[in-house]
C-alpha cells in the first residue's frame, strides 16, 4: 500500500467514524419517539379490542331483550349427556395420544401428567355419560 493510498484510507475511516457517531446520536434523539410508537400499537389494539367486544356484547344483549318484548323467545335445548360423550372422547384421545407421545420422547418422568390429566377427565366424562340416567 502506498502512502497515498494510506492517507485516503484515513480519510475514509475518519468520515465512517463521523457517520457512525452522527447515526448514533440521531438514534438517542429519535429512541423516545420510537418508544412511544411501540407502546402505542397494543395499547391501541386493546382499547379497540375492549370497545369492539362491549359493542358486540351490548348489540347481543339489546338484542336478546327485543326477541323477549316481542314474544318469541325460545331457550336453547342443552343436552348433557351428549355433550359429556363428546367432551369425554375428545378428552380422552388426547390424553392418550399426549400420554404416549410423552412416554415415547421423554421416558417416564412428570411430563406424563400432561397427558394423564386430559385422559383422567375424558374417562372421567365417558364414566358420567354412561352411568347418568
């Protein structure tokens, strides 16, 4: 490398340098807005979220009081036993399923009752299903 060569190298880090500093100091000048920014965005969406489900709700239930003033109000049919059943099989697959691949991936250790609890309680719902009247 020749000497003049070693002196526009100089230059060039120095103007880098410069350049770095200025972009360092223009980023603690702009931080406080940025914040800002990103604390406004979830706080934004929750206050829109909120709104929308009180809006949602509201309309639900103005709605439900028209349907009863004008008499055609009907309650909705709830059938537990068939709702338990399936409750109960779908608990119950996933707890075995969950089960085995635990047994499988980790041996037998504590991770087991991530699947033991599901299928405790869908067995527990096919019980009730076949035994409720």
């Amino acid at each position: 490398m020749n000497p003049e060569q070693e002196v526009l190298l100089q230059k060039i880090l120095e103007k880098l340098d410069l350049l770095i500093l200025q972009t360092s100091e223009c980023n603690l000048e702009s931080s406080s807005s940025y914040r800002f920014v990103l604390y406004l965005i979830p706080i934004s969406g929750i206050v829109f979220g909120t709104t929308l489900l009180f809006f949602i709700f509201y309309w639900w239930y103005r709605q439900r009081m028209e349907i009863i003033r004008q008499g055609l109000y009907r309650p909705i049919e709830f059938n537990l036993k068939t709702y338990s059943f399936f409750l109960g099989l779908l608990l119950t697959f996933t707890g075995l399923v969950l089960s085995i691949v635990f047994i499988i991936a980790l041996g037998k250790s504590t991770a087991i009752l991530g699947g033991l609890v599901p299928l405790a309680v869908g067995l527990s719902l096919l019980s009730f299903y076949k035994f409720h009247r």
